[in-house]
C-alpha cells in the first residue's frame, strides 16, 4: 500500500506519543521507509533506541547530527510526506508562525510536501482560541489536519483533544499518498439559503451546512478539485463562492456546472422567495412623510391622506383621500397635509414619522424559486457531470427518495430523516441511505459526517 514511500514521522512530547511506535511499525509493514525526528522534550516520552529498532533507521532530535552533505532539516524534507504526531498546541503554534527552534520545526518549515498533523492535547488548550486561531491558519495553507478526538485524556479528563487511533493515522496517511480523487472536478452547495425580506430580516431553515462543508473537506483530501457554493464565507484551502439567496446559487451553479466532474447538492435550497424585496427596514405600522416631500408612494397614490390643519399632527384618515389621484394627491400634500404609506412600502420620506395601527398586519408574497437541482440535470447534456441531490424528509423516507430521484433526474440521492434529534440539520452526525436511478438501496449506518462523506464519495466515484 505504501511500497517505496518515504515517510517522515515527527513526534513532540506529548503522552501519546508511546503509540507512535505501533504507528512506525504499520507503516514499515505496508512497504514504507520509515524516519523519524522528536522535538527534544519528546525524548522524555520516548527512546530514541525504540523508535531507531522499530524503523531500521536513524532517529533524529538534535541539528548539526546528520552525517550528510546537506544540513538536516533539509534532508530529511526529501520525504514524501511528513506526519505530525503527537502535535503539541506548542509545536502548532509555532509551525503556524514560521518558529525553527528545533530540528522538527525547521524541518516543517522547509517541507513542502503534504504534512499531516495529528493534534493531542488536553481539551482546554484545544479550546483555547489561540489553538484554534492556529489551526485554522495551518489547515487554510493546505496543511492536512486529522482532529483530535472525545475521550479519556492522560490528564484524568474526559473531552475533546485525544490524539487520533493510530490506525486512523495510517488510513489518513494512506489517503493524503494516494488520492483517489486526483483530476476530478468537483462542486458541492452547502447551507441553507436566505431569502431577504428586507436589509435586516429573511426566510430561511434550519441547515447548518455541516454535511456539504464535511464532503467538500473529505473531496479535497482525497485530491479533488473541490468548488464549494456556500451561505456562509470559509476559510477553506479550495474554491469558495458564497450564494446567500437561491437565486444567486442558481447563477454560480450554472455557470460552473459545465467544469464539473460532479456536483453534489448538500444545500437546502428555499423553494419560495419574498416577491418585494423592501429596499428599506419595514417599519411596524404605517408610516407618515411630511408634507410637502412628493414620493414614490405618495405620487403612485398607493397611501392614504390625512388632513391636519396645523400640519403637526395626524387626526385620522381622511376616506375622501384614500387612492386619490396622484396629482391631486401631491397638491393636497404639498397644501399642509400628511400622507400615510403602507407598511412595507417604505420610500425616501422615511424620514416621516410611524403611527401604530391597531390590527395592523402585513402579508408576504412567496413566489417559487427555481428549482437549480432539477434544472441542471434537465440542462445536462450526456452523463457529465454526475449530478448527486440531497433529499431531507420527516416521513416516508425512502418512498419520498424515490419519487424526488425520479422527479428531479438526478444520479444518485442521498436520503436522511429529519424528524431524528440526532442526526441531520445541526448534527455532528448522519445516517443516509443512497439511492440510484434504478432504486437501488444503500444505507449507510450512523456515523460522523465526515465519514458519510467519505462513503458518499466512494458510491459516486466507485
Ligand atoms: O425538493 P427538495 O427541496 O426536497 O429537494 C432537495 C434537493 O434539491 C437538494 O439536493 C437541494 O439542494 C435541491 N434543491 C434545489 N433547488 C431548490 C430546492 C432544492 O436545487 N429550489
């Protein structure tokens, strides 16, 4: 699996860093030269003759010790991958800003292969935002980062920050060597989108985005040219549109479509849009402009007019005014009257006052959005790209995969049941079943929704 391969293992000090010579010994296994390099304060946790034994190699801690014609930290960057674990939030740290005080870190410094770090640490340092800070900024630059886990911790806690099983490691260190994916062009929608009522208010439901943000990751790791159409702005080492409202995911969608390989809908797209947009927050009530100022509103004599003699008060609707003409009504307004718009229309003479009406209540006009999913299939011509749905539904799952699949002409659907409290919208977690044009069924029992992902992308890429 990985014959010839050079890996280059770096291990800082932390307790876990005694499972790295079970990690040493898998990879040897698989066919792999194996080097290793600690930080010295990991030489506290680990021998150097242990790790020399189990790789059949030179263990290296210290510069100015290689017996070779370059310096060090230089050749031992001719590895085809090095693999951080454990990575101490002190070794992140200073790999996230370019710090070489020993001969890991220069070496991390001048590596320009794939590097994988494995975090451990105790949990209220991974919570720490400076931590976070750091590995956001390693894994935007390409660094490959394999989360810790939840767990019993070496300092007697239980939490986040357990370095990940070393089998993990190898599967991961596997994955990132022989991207399986490599060439493939692929978009993917993630979030839900947000139809505008107004500056301030939209519509929208209750997506996170989790799923689509785990399958773009787990494409990119596995060598994929991801594109990513999202709600929300990431931070992400690939390709990333924002599209907040349907409408504007149907005009990136389309247009990239045409690249792709693949593109997986994971965004719960709204199915209806607010008709008017309101340029203007819409103010409860109805609002009144002052006289004198012509509007929109005023001049399309859509308000109402009241009379007031003194021009300073409202002193009810005058019935005689109401859907007057426009040019009378402007006259009249201009006299000393005030007008009173709609809620909802609101127009320049905002500056005008509001006046609560009692009872008063305002109607939305949805109008259906385009349904993008259906139209790129429809549009598609041949069988590229693979064009995969989502279908999120609270009753009759699979009956209802199975008319949608057909309906909107799709290759695959992938199915999750929304009524679960622990799975699906705002989960961490997922249980899907993988439907295809013939209605065949796969399911995939619950897991992360990175490995849903991972298996998403294994049926469609099979
Ligand atoms: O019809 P329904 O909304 O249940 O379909 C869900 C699938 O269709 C998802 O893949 C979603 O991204 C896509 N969709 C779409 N455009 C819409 C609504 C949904 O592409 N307006």
């Amino acid at each position: 699996m990985l014959e010839n391969k050079n890996i280059l293992i770096g291990i800082s000090a932390g307790i876990s860093a005694y499972k790295i010579c079970e990690l040493v010994r898998m990879y040897r296994k698989a066919g792999a030269n194996v080097r290793v390099v600690l930080t010295p304060n990991a030489l506290n946790l680990v021998t150097k003759l242990t790790l020399e034994t189990l790789s059949n190699n030179e263990v290296y801690v210290n510069n100015f010790e290689i017996d070779e014609y370059k310096p060090e930290h230089i050749a031992l960057t001719e590895s085809d991958i090095l693999v951080i674990a454990p990575a101490t939030a002190n070794t992140i740290g200073k790999i996230a800003n370019g710090i070489c005080d020993n001969l890991l870190l220069s070496t991390a410094c001048a590596f320009s292969k794939p590097t994988l770090i494995v975090p451990a640490m105790n949990t209220n340092m991974w919570n720490n935002p400076i931590v976070q800070e750091n590995i956001r900024k390693l894994s935007k630059l390409g660094y490959h980062i394999l989360e810790p886990a939840s767990g019993y911790l070496a300092c007697g806690t239980s939490g986040v920050g357990r370095m990940r099983e070393v089998e993990e490691i190898f599967d991961k260190t596997v994955e990132i060597m022989t991207p399986k994916l490599k060439g493939k062009k692929i978009l993917i929608t993630a979030g839900g989108t947000r139809e505008k009522i107004d500056p301030v208010r939209y519509i929208t439901n209750a997506s996170s985005g989790k799923m689509g943000l785990a399958i773009a990751d787990t494409a990119h790791a596995m060598g994929a040219d991801v594109t990513l159409v999202s709600t929300f702005k990431t931070d992400k080492p690939y390709l990333n549109y924002v599209a907040e409202t349907a409408l504007e995911m149907e005009k990136i969608v389309k247009e990239q479509t045409p690249f792709q390989d693949c593109v997986i809908m994971a965004a719960a797209v709204s199915d209806y849009r607010v008709e008017n947009y309101s340029s203007q927050k819409i103010k409860r009530g109805k609002c009144i402009g002052p006289a004198g100022e012509t509007t929109s509103l005023m001049s399309s004599g859509g308000g109402k007019y009241i009379m007031s003699a003194d021009n300073n008060e409202a002193t009810g609707l005058d019935k005689n005014a109401e859907s007057a003409s426009n040019a009378g009504l402007q006259a009249e307004c201009q006299q000393g009257g005030k007008c009173i718009g709609l809620a909802g229309e609101t127009t320049s003479w905002m500056g005008g006052e509001c006046i609560n009406l009692e009872g008063n209540s305002i109607t939305l006009k949805l109008v259906e959005n385009p349904d993008i999913l259906k139209e790129i299939c429809a549009e598609r011509k041949g069988e590229t790209p693979i064009i995969v749905g989502f279908c999120a539904e609270s009753e009759n799952l699979i009956e209802n995969a199975k008319i949608k699949i057909q309906h909107k002409g799709c290759d695959l659907l992938i199915a999750n049941d929304i009524s679960r409290k622990d799975i699906g919208f705002d989960s961490d977690s997922n249980e899907v079943y993988i439907i295809n044009r013939e209605l065949n069924i796969k399911h995939i029992e619950k897991d992360t929704k990175q490995n849903i992902a991972k298996r998403i992308l294994e049926e469609i890429f099979e």
